[in-house]
C-alpha cells in the first residue's frame, strides 16, 4: 500500500485485515515486537510514540526484513 500509514490505533490489528494482498497474520504489535526480538532492537513503548515516528519505525523494520 503505497499511500499507507501505520498509526496507533492501527497496532492491534492484524496486518493481513489492513493491508490488501498480505498473508501476515501477526497485529502490527506483534510484528513490531518480534521484529525487534529477532533483531536484537530494544523494545519500543508503542502506546507513547507519535504516529509520525511510529510510521517511519515500521518502515526501517519493513526495510531489515527485505535485506
């Protein structure tokens, strides 16, 4: 989705219910959190962050997955 954009009440739904085409099953929570486990990233307090610094951390976390 080009024009998408991840904001905080968008976390505790599930990926493939927002984003046309996509077969992830995990909530945008889910996938933020496991992707910092599986990256050793410090966990991020999602409630508190601003949807504008929320997008751009999905993006880099996107961006991780597709190296």
């Amino acid at each position: 989705m080009a024009d998408f954009k991840l904001t905080v009440e968008l976390l505790d739904k599930r990926i493939c219910d927002v984003e046309e085409g996509a077969s992830n099953i995990e909530t945008y929570r889910e996938f933020i959190h496991n992707s910092e486990r599986y990256f050793d990233l410090p966990k991020t307090e999602l409630d508190e962050v601003l949807d504008v610094d929320l997008n751009r951390y999905f993006n880099f976390l996107c961006g991780l997955w597709d190296k």
